[in-house]
C-alpha cells in the first residue's frame, strides 16, 4: 500500500506534465520558470540544513567507534576506527564517504530454526549503494557538457572512461546501466523483505520511484526516442547563463526528464536523501576520540557556586582544632 501511494503520487505528476507540455503547450513553464525555481529550492534548502546542522552544539566527543583507542604505548591503536586527531579523522570520513567502510561491515541478523540466532553478510546492499551513488556521480559530471561551453577536458575523460564497452550506438554508458540494476536492486529489497517493507515509509518509496524515474526517462530519450543534443545544449546554457532560450523541436520526452530531475532538486532538502550534506557534520563520524587525552566540559553548563574543603575547614576551624581533627597543612 505505502509503495502503491507513492507510485501513484509520481504517476500524478508525470501527467501534470504530460498535460501542461504535451497538451496546453506551457513549454515556458516547464522548460524555464519550474527549473530555476528547482535550483532556487534546492540552493536555499541546503544552506538551511547545512546551516542549521553546523549550529547544533556538540558538548561532547560522541564518535562512534569500533577498534582500539590510543592509549598506552605498548597497545596497539586503530588509527582509521578510533581516531586520536584531526586527519585520522579526515581519513575515516574519506573512508566512508567514498568506500561506505561502515556498510561494507554491516550484517543482518535472523533465526535459524526456532531458536537459533544466526548472523550473515549484506555485501549486496553494500555493492548496490556503492554502484548507485558513483554513477550517479558519474552521470552528474557527464551532463556538465550541457552546461558549460566549452566542455571541460575532465568531462570528455569520463566519458570516455564511462563509453569504454561501445555496446551501440549512440555509445552505451555503464554508469547508466549500472545506476538502474542498483535501484531496481533497493527497490526489490524494500518491497520483498519483510523487516525492510516494515519499516518503510511511502517517502521511502516515492525517493526511489522518483530517481527510477529520473534514469529511465534519460535511457529512453537516449537510446528509444532521440533528442537534439544542440537544442538541449542552447537550453541548459540559456538557463545556466540567465538568459533562458526555448528552442523549438524539443520533444515531450525531455520536458518530463528535466520535470523529474527538477522535482528530484526540489524534494532533495526535505527528504533522507539531504544525508549527502549531513554525513560531512555527523559529530559520531568526523571527530577524534581523544576523550583520554582531553577533558572535554560542556560549553553550555552553569556556574555552580562551591564550596571547597579549603573553605569549609576555614569555616570551622576552631572547632576542628579543639576537637583534635587534624587539619591540612598541619
């Protein structure tokens, strides 16, 4: 049901824009004015999170670790799992930012029987996350070439890269490829498990749609219904330059892509996929645990008036002495 309402929610936009473009002919609205206001939403949204995430206090060093921390000499120290400094710590957020260290580790746990508690891999949710979230790289730098003009040399060198098979013609991208199988791959794993399906949400659904939307309709107007790369370029630099241009001969197809990836930009700040901003100001992942070498107080804490033994045994120090207490200092 949460994954049908999603679907639906998507299939509701789809003629939204399949009505505005393809039927009242708002070329201006879809092809302009929702795109800016796409990069505004986004822009703005980011900051805010960005922003109010850097503003949270963090009294306390809470990284989450899982090896040894430097302490004595003579025990050996994981420098990537517990650092003790800043580009230890550098280390370990490059690690998971690029390699998902901490997925690759994760298991699932299950019962064997009735009684039997058994612990297995989840190297394939490790593998699809890593596939999806390097092609979609991969995919935002090639489509730079739509936007800047000229092309940068690191652009073609990806491509290149990326075209290595020439399967067809046009050239067959692996990335493409690869970002669909890792989709449908979260996708099934969301809608067969049953501990997954259980605890997700139909936003869950609706981000996945949303992106499977966003690459079949690029591998269809890529490969099935062809587009005029030119007339696409003079639109993407229009907008990029501020001087938007409609070209004619664009085709439906292009303004339902660009609709989705527009919607994607928009609902990016307000969805779990914001994460891409948030790992970076984790405090559980991008600060040292050097709690054994430095007292960390809590900046926010009140003044507590004490009162010292010093000061108490000033305060009683007749009786102290004619008790027979030995006093400090005597």
């Amino acid at each position: 049901m949460r994954a049908m309402i999603a679907l639906l929610a998507l299939a509701v936009l789809l003629g939204v824009v399949w009505a505005g473009v393809g039927l009242a002919g708002q070329r201006t609205l879809f092809g302009i004015v929702i795109p800016y206001v796409a990069i505004a939403v986004f822009l703005v949204g980011m900051v805010y999170r960005v922003l109010l995430w850097a503003g949270a206090p963090v009294p306390f060093r809470i990284p989450t670790v899982c090896g040894q921390q430097r302490s004595l000499p003579w025990m050996r120290r994981d420098p990537l799992e517990s650092p003790s400094g800043t580009l230890e710590a550098v280390g370990r957020m490059a690690g998971e930012i690029l390699l998902f260290r901490s997925l690759f580790r994760n298991t699932r746990v299950g019962l064997k029987g009735s009684d039997r508690v058994v612990y297995h891999s989840e190297k394939l949710l490790w593998l699809a996350a890593l596939a999806f979230h390097w092609s979609f790289l991969i995919i935002f730098v090639r489509h730079l070439r739509l936007f800047l003009d000229p092309t940068p040399s690191f652009v073609h060198l990806i491509e290149v890269v990326d075209g290595f098979f020439q399967l067809s013609v046009p050239v067959f991208f692996l990335s493409g490829g690869l970002i669909l199988v890792a989709l449908l791959y979260l996708l099934g794993r969301r809608l067969l498990d049953a501990q997954v399906r259980y605890i997700s949400l139909p936003t869950d659904y609706f981000a996945l749609f949303l992106l499977i939307g966003v690459v079949v309709s690029g591998i269809f107007m890529r490969y099935i219904t062809k587009v005029d790369l030119l007339k696409v370029k003079e639109l993407s630099v229009g907008l990029t330059t501020f001087r938007p241009a409609l070209p004619e001969g664009i085709g439906l197809p292009f303004y339902i892509h660009l609709f989705l990836v527009s919607l994607l930009f928009i609902y990016f700040p307000f969805s779990k996929l914001v994460h891409m901003g948030g790992v970076f100001l984790s405090p559980t992942r991008n600060l040292a645990n050097n709690n054994r070498n430095r007292r960390h107080i809590n900046p926010w804490n009140p003044e507590v008036e004490v009162h010292t033994y010093a000061q108490w045994e000033e305060e009683f120090r007749d009786k102290l002495e004619a008790s027979g207490i030995p006093l400090d200092g005597k």
